[in-house]
C-alpha cells in the first residue's frame, strides 16, 4: 500500500511538473508586450527596457520556467504585476474561500447525485423516475453562467433570500478585534467539516468490519453524536454569528453548482445500480429473505458505488471550473475570480499561482480517490 502511495505521488509531482511547463509556455506565447501595461506612457524605450529586464522578461522563456520551479519549491512565487505583492500571500487570503467553496459544493454534488440515483434504479418505470430524469438532463445541459445569474435574480433580487454577491457583510464584520479575520473563520469551518467526515468514515470502517449486522445503527447514532459535538463547538464559540454570516453567502453558490452537476452522478448511479440488480448475488439476497431495503442500500447500492465515484473524481475539475465562472457571478473573492482578474491584466506571476493551486486541488483529490477505492471496494489491493 505504501509502495503504491509512494508511486502515484510520484506521478503526481511529474504530472504537476508538465502541467506547469505547458501552462507557462501558453502563457508567454500569447501575443503583446506585458511591459506596455504596467508603466507610464511617457517612458522612453531605454526604460521600457529596464521594466523588462526587472521583471525578468529579457531572458529565455526555458530559463524563466526553471527558476520559477526553483523559487516555487523555496515557497516563493514571485510578486504579483497587478497587486503589487507576494502571490503566496494572496493564495494564503483567497484559497481558503475557494476551497470551503469547491469542498461544500462537491460532497453536495455526489451526496444529492448518488442518493437520486439510487431512487432513479429501485423505482424504475414510475413517474417519479421521469420527472427526476427530465429535471436531471435539463440541469445537465443548462448554461451555467445564464444559470447562475437566473438564481442571483431570482433568490436574491425577487425575494431577497440571500445577499446579491460577496462572502460576507461588511456591516457584521464591523469593529472585531484586529486577529478576527474571514480566514479565521474559514479555517475553523474546514476543520469542523474536515473532522466530521473523518469520524464517518472511521466509525463506518469499524462498524462493517466488527459489527456487520448493526453497522447501519452503529453509523447513525455516531453521526448524530457527532454532529451534537460539532454543533455545541460552535455554540460555545463567541464569534459563531460570522460563520452564520459565511454560511448564508454561501447558500446559493453551492446550490447552483449542485444544480447544474448532480445529474452526471445521478444517471451514472442509476445505470450502474440497474446493472447491479441484475446480478446473481442480489437474486441470492432476496431468496434468503433479506428486507428490500438491506439489499438496496447494503448489497446494490455498494457494488455499484465505484464507478460512480470514479466518474466523480475524474469530474472534479470541471466543478473547479465551474467554481470558477461562479464566483465570479456571485462575487466570491476567491481563487476562481483572482484568475479571472489576472489573465484580464496578463498578470502571469498571478495566473501561474492561481494555476498551481488549481492544479494541486485537482491532483490531490485523485490521489485521496485511489486510496479512498480499497476502503470502498474490498476486493482492490495495491501492491
């Protein structure tokens, strides 16, 4: 097991590597003088020279890339033209927004595809099998940024259910203490998310292991517990009312791409659990006399869970990407919109950076999916 994670991390790092190069070479291949946008209109051509060679410009596009792989492995990722400084410290103020963002959005995403699925399958042929269908395609096929703005008019404008745009209300975050900041907030807000799922899993793990027969009682009773002890950290916690705050401001993003995404997990999930069904073992199961709904939910629904969650992790990137087209609907100030505004000002330090978070998020939740596939298949082992 070790060998196989020591593996694909290694193929990970070349796969970021090549990633980067192509990335960057894309980059300085696009026509147009970078230095005509960040300096006065008055300079001379000897000046517009000096911009350059500051900023590095002069030399070879190779000789450029390796340094920037060298300064990136030293945590340094230069200064951004646009901002005028570090893109570490802008990653550090951004990603979390972005990450809490594309984490809530994804477990809503396969959670609400994976569960419709199953119904889809174990109600085959009724009406409410059609209905979800058809809603599912639409969803499937629909314009995300037309969506997106369909949701902001109607939630937002119309009934003014939740904010027009940003993270947050500046009027509730006024007068704090100068260390209670956003990130703070978003940090203990991953950490409590992070926690929870990873006691699920745990205790999921344990339970069908060592107490097969009672795993469902087991797992419920824990979850509650669970989300009783999370939910009274927070109590506890004097400034809980600006989580409230985030929280509200993150409702309609994460609707909007749980909208427009379920459905892929959705009809995956239907199908495989179709196919499922007709398997020898589930006729055995409900000759022994087994509930309907132990042979759904433990049998079924199990075996045909991998290919969905395949098919899930290999569609990461595009809710990245449709991350990306919603914060800048909705305003969210984070990675997705700071890219947006970098490559409207050829900002290449910025994109480059935003690019490698991208490119990191994306390539570690795969490797987390390969190890996630012994737990969820016991039949997979990796050498």
């Amino acid at each position: 097991m070790w060998k196989y994670i020591l593996r694909r991390t290694a193929q990970v790092i070349i796969t970021l590597l090549i990633y980067l190069f192509i990335t960057y070479f894309l980059l300085d291949a696009q026509p147009g003088d970078m230095t005509l946008q960040y300096m006065n209109p008055r300079f001379t051509e000897t000046q517009r020279q000096a911009l350059a060679v500051r900023l590095g410009l002069d030399r070879p596009v190779t000789e450029r890339f390796i340094m920037w792989i060298g300064n990136m492995l030293r945590g340094e990722l230069g200064d951004s033209f646009s901002e005028s400084k570090p893109v570490i410290d802008i990653i550090k103020e951004r990603a979390p927004r972005t990450i809490f963002l594309f984490l809530t959005a994804a477990l809503t995403t396969f959670g609400v595809g994976y569960y419709l699925g199953r119904l889809l399958a174990w109600q085959r042929g009724t009406k409410t099998e059609y209905v979800i269908t058809i809603f599912g395609a639409v969803m499937y096929s629909i314009f995300l940024p037309w969506f997106a703005l369909l949701m902001v008019l109607i939630f937002s404008y119309h009934f003014k259910w939740f904010p027009l745009g940003k993270f947050l209300d500046p009027l509730v975050w006024r007068g704090l203490p100068k260390e209670m900041n956003a990130n703070l907030i978003f940090n203990r807000l991953m950490l409590t998310v992070m926690l929870v799922v990873l006691a699920l899993v745990v205790v999921t793990i344990l339970a069908r292991k060592y107490a097969p027969n009672r795993a469902g009682q087991v797992i419920s009773g824990v979850t509650f517990v669970v989300l009783v002890l999370a939910l009274l950290a927070w109590i506890t916690f004097p400034y809980r009312y600006l989580a409230g705050d985030i929280l509200r401001h993150l409702v309609l993003p994460v609707l909007t791409l749980t909208l427009v995404n379920f459905s892929g997990t959705m009809l995956l999930t239907r199908t495989t659990m179709l196919e499922t069904l007709r398997e020898d073992y589930i006729m055995a199961a409900r000759a022994k006399g087994l509930p309907e709904r132990m042979v759904r939910d433990k049998h079924a629904a199990r075996n045909a869970m991998l290919p969905v969650f395949s098919n899930f992790i290999i569609g990461l990137p595009f809710i990245v990407a449709g991350g990306i087209i919603t914060e800048t609907v909705f305003s969210w100030p984070g990675m997705g919109l700071t890219l947006l505004q970098a490559a409207t000002t050829s900002d290449i330090p910025l994109i480059m950076g935003t690019w490698l978070f991208i490119g990191l998020l994306s390539l570690t939740a795969h490797l987390v999916a390969d190890i996630a596939y012994v737990f969820i298949d016991p039949r997979i082992r990796y050498t």
